[in-house]
C-alpha cells in the first residue's frame, strides 16, 4: 500500500505542477497588441490592433482601432477552421461580416497540413473575398524570396469597400497570426 502511495502522490504532484506552470505562463503571457506608426521616431500613431481576450482556446477576436481610438473593425478568427484551411473572418464596428481572408486553395492548404511548408514551395497565400465568400476583392502573397516579402493587393476592389488600413492590419494578422 506505501509504493501505491507514493507512486499517486508523485503523479497528483505532476500534474499539479504541469498545470501550475500553465496557468503562470498564462498569467505573464501579454496579450498581443500591434501599433503602426508613421515613421521609426514612433511619434505619430497610425492604427492600433487590440487582441480581446488573453486566452483563446479555439476563437480569437482582436479589434482594429485608428490612433483616436476609434474601431476600425474585428478580425475573428475560429482554430476549428484552420484543421482544413486558414480563414480570418473581418467584421464592421456594428458586426456586420465585410470579408474573409481564407487560404488561397483548398488543396494546397491541405498539402501543407500534411507536408509542411516543404521548403517555401508550398508558401501560404490568402485570397480576401467579400461577404458572399464568392466575389474577390484582394489578394495576400508571401513572394518565393530568402527573406519574408509579402505583397497585398486591392485591385480587385475599386471602389475601397475595405478601407485600406483595415486590409493592412488583416495581412500583418495573417502574418504573425498564422506565424508564418
């Protein structure tokens, strides 16, 4: 009975432990914020990106702001999704759905589930459609360079129904939100 003993008290101890520091890394952890600035001098704030919640297990929410504060839009983003293919879902300041960043191809996102990134030939791209999912209205590529060159373009969306700064801030997510 005294080896039984032990061997529970050793294994209540781990894992007390093992969640100990899991609730300490989420205490220290910071939350993510991004802020753009118009030069190096960080003298003049441009745009803001608020993660919501600290924690987010399987639905992150973060909040785009100009430099009065004022919401710009909400990135949503659900880690369900992301099994099959990425998808970052922009919302108006009301709620109201403006477009979806999803992964370029739902074949090659499946590819790099299973391959991994194979050296940057299979590079994660992200299409922005509108509302509907069908109609385009921009595009988001990492260029097959050494370094990280990502080039994001609207042509597709003429009359801005995304306003620009909203598209900026969706891509830098897209970038460090999917760690690329």
């Amino acid at each position: 009975m005294p080896e039984n003993l032990g061997e529970l008290i050793l294994s209540v101890a781990i894992l007390t432990g093992i969640a100990v520091l899991i609730i300490v890394a989420t205490v220290l952890s910071a939350k993510r914020h991004v802020k753009f600035y118009r030069d190096d001098t960080k003298r003049e704030l441009l745009l803001q990106i608020f993660q919501d919640k600290k924690v987010a297990i399987i639905h992150a929410t973060y909040t785009v702001a100009d430099a009065a504060g004022a919401v710009l839009a909400k990135f949503d983003k659900n880690y369900l999704h992301n099994i099959f293919r990425k998808r970052w879902y922009c919302s108006n300041p009301e709620g109201s759905l403006m477009c979806m960043a999803k992964e370029d191809s739902a074949i090659l996102s499946l590819l790099r589930r299973l391959l991994g990134p194979l050296f940057g030939l299979l590079r994660t791209n992200f299409i922005i459609v509108g509302p509907d999912g069908e109609q385009m209205l921009g595009e988001f590529n990492r260029k097959f360079t050494i370094l990280d060159r990502y080039a994001l373009d609207m042509k597709s969306d003429p009359t801005h129904s995304i306003d620009r700064r909203v598209a900026v801030a969706l891509c830098v997510m897209l970038d460090t939100g999917e760690r690329r």
